[in-house]
C-alpha cells in the first residue's frame, strides 16, 4: 500500500509502498478515506526539537482520519459493534488501561499513551490498523467530518470543561482547533464569544464559525476591548489556543475575577507569569487540555453532529490528495490555511 513514511531523521517525509498492516486479534483494519493534516505533522516534517526527541523513524505519519471497515480480527468481531463496511474514525491516542488514570475515569492522561503517526504507524496511508475499542461509527457523518474530529475534540474538550450556557468566551488564537472551538461555543449557548488572531484569515473563518467580535492582535489593544465588551469585568471564559507567552498573558489578563482560563496551545518556550497578581488574588482556576476525554468528548461532539448543531465545514480549506503532501505542508507555513485535507481513499 501507500504510506508517508519518516524514514529518517531530517527535513520532509517520503510516499513510499509498505506492506499493508496486519489486523491481530483485537484489531480492526481501516481503508482510510480522508486524513487531517495539523501542526503536529509540521514538527515532523521540519524534524523540530520536539519530533527529533520523540520519534523514532521509520514510522507512517498522521493522527486524525476517517474511513471504512474492511477486516476485523476475530476478538473484535465476537463483540458485534462493528462490522466491514462501517463507516469510522478513531481516537488516535492507545492507552495502556491500567494505570491509576486509565482506572479512575482520566485515560486521556495516561502516561504510556501510543499517538498513532508519532509513537506507531498512523494514517497518512491507504488502510491503517486500531484496536476495535479506539474506534467509532461515525453513523451518517460524512468520512471528511469524521477526519477532522480529533482536532475538533480538543475544542470541545475546551469548551465544554466549565457550562459556557449564557457565559462571555474568549477564544484566543483561530488556528482550525480554535475556529471549531468558535463553532462550539456558539452551539453550546454562550452569550459572546469574542476571538482574537494575528492573521485576517483566520479571523474570517472565526467570523463564519460564529464569533461576535472578531479582534486583529497586530492593530487592536485586545485586553482593552475585552474589558470594554464586558463592562469592565473581563469574560467567564478563556480558551487559550496559542500557546505563546504574549497569549498567556493576555488570557490572564482579559479573564474576570474567579474566571477560567482552559489552556491548549502548546508553549515552545517558557512563559513569565506573576502569579500573585494574574492567578492567586484574581481566584482564577486553570486548566490544562490534553486530547480529548475518552469517551466522553467523543459522545457530546457525535450528538452536535448529528443534531446539526455545528458545521466545522467552513474550517476546512484545503484539500489535496496524499501525492500533493508536500503542497498541504506549505499552506499550513503560509498561515493562509484553515483546516487541510488529504483525500486518500475512494
């Protein structure tokens, strides 16, 4: 079959034949349709400090994918929940089911956590292998959908971590994960939901998504208009997408006294906080986002599919067969992109 493979250590990645993946017991065999490409391939494919330090090449790159059953391991067939033919994606982080987290309800904390494309072989492939209980139906929503719906999962994960119902958002950074987060927000009854980015095009898409105010950090005070949007208080809510020290900051400083500040974006160098004056004396509660909460985020983010309740359509950009790689690496470095598509399959 096709895979993009990290043969080795170093800049790109190349389309290479491998031998199709076996389907062991437990497993179920995926003829991938649709892939999303995210950042994390970015690191990989510039062979960052971060990809150097955690892969371990050769190893078939891509985490988020949807596709169809073609072949179930005999464990995995006993239990009738899926069958060939099924229309599925997959929570791309392997657990161990062991440890105290995996035990006491918090899996996506696990500490011996596989991310397929980054610690085993992933889905930038034509079929890829998951254990039966990673794996979901999508049950009418298109493989596209299905393909975006772990980035998507970090927005609802999010989101959804304190009631947003009636409250203020700020969504800082509208990168895809937090456009969809803007789309989420707005489904789930907030009052204003405010985004900020340094890229227009971001911010149109966060407009299409459902924001109320957009904010352009390069010409716009956003801490200032935060304030003056609420009266003086500063939201109920930040989302934190970016992941950089002026981002922190800012989320800090435009949340409300005994707000919430939920962080995701992934800081790539350390961030100065006074902790005195920005967390203890305003009583704000933290809270670090790691991948989705299994199972539970998957189950909230079907039933806003299903319902129609969100269209993450609109954050989809781009879309370029697995042969055109290469092309889908550099919009995302253009910073013009929203969300990008491999189509893989059929």
């Amino acid at each position: 079959m096709r895979a993009l493979v990290k043969p080795k250590a170093g800049t790109g990645m190349e389309l290479l034949d491998v031998p199709k993946p076996a389907c062991g017991p437990n497993d179920v065999l995926i003829r991938v349709h649709h892939a999303g490409v995210c950042g994390t391939d970015l690191h990989i494919w510039n062979w960052d400090a971060w990809a150097s330090g955690r892969l371990k090449p050769p190893v078939t790159i891509g985490h988020e994918f949807a596709g169809v059953i073609t072949q179930l391991g005999p464990e995995a067939e006993t239990t009738g929940v899926l069958a060939v033919g099924d229309e599925v994606t997959a929570e791309g982080h392997i657990v161990c089911g062991h440890c105290l987290q995996c035990r006491t309800g918090s899996s996506h904390l696990c500490g011996r956590t596989q991310i397929i494309g980054v610690d085993r072989d992933g889905a930038f492939a034509d079929y890829i292998a998951m254990p039966e209980s990673n794996v979901m139906k999508l049950q009418g929503i298109p493989t596209e959908i299905g393909a975006i719906m772990d980035p998507m999962g970090n927005a609802f994960h999010t989101v959804f971590e304190t009631d947003v119902t009636g409250s203020t958002v700020f969504i800082l950074g509208c990168g895809p994960i937090g456009c969809f987060a803007v789309g989420v927000a707005r489904a789930a009854g907030a009052s204003l939901v405010v985004a900020s980015d340094l890229i227009e095009r971001r911010l149109e898409i966060a407009r299409t998504m459902g924001a109320h105010v957009t904010l352009d950090a390069t010409k716009e005070d956003v801490t200032a208009r935060i304030l003056d949007l609420t009266g003086g208080e500063g939201v109920d809510v930040v989302c934190e997408m970016s992941g950089h020290p002026s981002g922190h900051a800012q989320a800090l400083a435009a949340a409300r006294l005994g707000g919430r500040v939920n962080l995701l974006g992934t800081p790539s160098q350390t961030t100065e906080v006074d902790f005195a004056r920005d967390i203890i004396f305003k009583g704000l509660t933290l809270y670090g986002v790691t991948g989705r909460r299994m199972y539970q985020t998957w189950h909230q983010m079907q039933r806003f599919l299903r319902g129609n309740q969100l269209d993450p359509l609109p954050v989809i950009t781009h879309r370029f067969p697995l042969e055109r790689f290469a092309e889908a690496i550099q919009v995302i470095k253009d910073g013009q992109a929203g969300k990008v598509i491999l189509e893989i399959g059929p």
